[in-house]
C-alpha cells in the first residue's frame, strides 16, 4: 500500500511538468494504481480477523478516496470555457472565418469612392459591389445521393449574392465573435450595434444611387465611412487607409 501511494504521489509530480499526451498517459497509469490500492486495501480488509474488519475497511476506502484526490488536485486545470471562452476561442475562430471577407468588402467599398464623388452611378465599381456577380451555387450540377426524386430536383440551380450582401453577413458575424465574456448578448455588443448601424446606411445609400440622388449618396457615403473607420479599430483590422486596402483578398473560409 506505501509503495502505491508513493507512485501515485510521484505520478502526480509528473503530471504538472509534462505534456497534454503525456498527462493523459500517466492519468490514466495513476487511476489504475489507485484501483489496486483500493483492491488490496479491500481485500486485506476482507481477510483480516472479524475484530477489525470494519476499520481495515475504513482504511482501504480512506486509502482509495485519498488516492483520487491526488489524482484530481495534481490534474493541471484546462481551459474549459466559461466567462473566458470568447477570449481565447471565439477571437481567434472569427478572425480565422471572417478576415478575409471582410477585407475584399472593405476594398471594395472603398474603390466606390472616386465614382460616388463624381456622382458617376454608372461606374463598374458600383456594380462590383451592389450586383449580384459572385456564384455561391453552380447551376445545372447533379446533386449526389438523389435517390428517386424527379430529374429537376436532382438538378442544381445557380445560387448568386454580391459583395456587399457577403461583406454584410461577414462584417456583422466578425463582430459577434469579439466577444469577451460567454454572457455577452450579440445584438448589446458595441462594434455590432455600430456595423448594423451602418449596415442600414449602405442599404438607404443604395436606393439613392438607384433614385440618382448624388447628394444623398455622397453623404450616406461619407457617415459610413466614418462608421467603418471606427468598426476596423474595433475587431482589430487595420485602418481604412492602410495598404490592407488596395488589394484584393481570398474569401475563402
């Protein structure tokens, strides 16, 4: 029984300084030498004379409960979530998802500028953004695993959005992912409050380039760009006149 407690108590002195596999490793080597010491108290419990019996097994079960706590006290504690999970998980996944998307959006939108202040509505940039040019569906493609539906609902049909309505969705689930506490609610958020803000502002500068309200446009323009300016500061993207801008980026997750 000394010599189990003794591996037990040096396994556990391991299992602060190593790593994720070995922890696991000698966790498991722990649990199984706290097992037998527990079988062994029982048994010599069991076989002792009927005088002590009941306090061999008080002490087989004392031996086997303090073989556990070493086993859970010595267990380095993990990050598991909680009122940190945002920070550590929800930032970086974000970031990983959406940056890129949110970049080519922002590009975009930026080269909008020179027409807008011209009051050129016609200009292909206007299009690149507002139009519906980017393919998220091929159309026209057989859809694997059928079974007996009809041909036409076996058959793809072409699915199309724009940058503007993908930068839309991605600007605002990039903001909900800088969340810094598990409690925080989406919509209380600050840096979404503002980009749902300004989100409404590109939709109302959309129907005054369609109604060819040169004005409107440009002042629209103008209020969400100080918007934008201050939403990249927030989900730690670069400034609006940084290089980040001047190229396109790959929007692939």
């Amino acid at each position: 029984m000394a010599v189990l407690r003794c591996s037990i108590a040096s396994g556990v002195a391991l299992l602060r300084h190593s790593s994720a596999r070995h922890r696991v490793m000698r966790a498991a080597l722990i649990a199984a030498a706290t097992l037998a010491m527990i079988g062994g108290g029982l048994k010599e419990a069991w076989s002792a004379p009927f005088q002590g019996r009941a306090t061999s097994r008080r002490e087989a079960l004392a031996a086997g409960l303090t073989g556990f706590g070493l086993l859970v006290n010595g267990l380095p504690a993990d990050a598991s979530g909680g009122s940190t999970a945002g920070k550590y998980s929800t930032i970086p996944t974000a970031k990983r998802r959406f940056y890129g998307r949110v970049r080519q959006g922002l590009y975009q939108y930026l080269q909008m500028e020179p027409a807008i202040k011209r009051g050129d509505f016609e200009d292909a940039s206007l299009d690149a953004f507002f139009g519906k040019n980017i393919i998220k569906v091929k159309g026209d493609q057989s859809i694997k695993n059928c079974g007996f539906a009809p041909k036409e609902y076996c058959i793809t049909k072409e699915k199309r959005t724009s940058r503007w309505l993908d930068f839309k969705v991605a600007s605002d689930l990039l903001a909900t992912g800088f969340r810094y506490d598990a409690s925080d609610v989406d919509s209380r958020l600050p840096q979404v409050k503002l980009i749902r803000a300004c989100a409404k502002k590109i939709e109302k500068m959309r129907d005054a380039i369609d109604a060819k309200d040169v004005e409107q446009v440009k002042t629209l323009y103008a209020q969400t760009k100080i918007d934008l300016s201050r939403y990249v500061k927030m989900v730690e993207l670069a400034p609006l006149d940084s290089e980040d801008y001047t190229h396109e980026w790959d929007t692939r997750a």
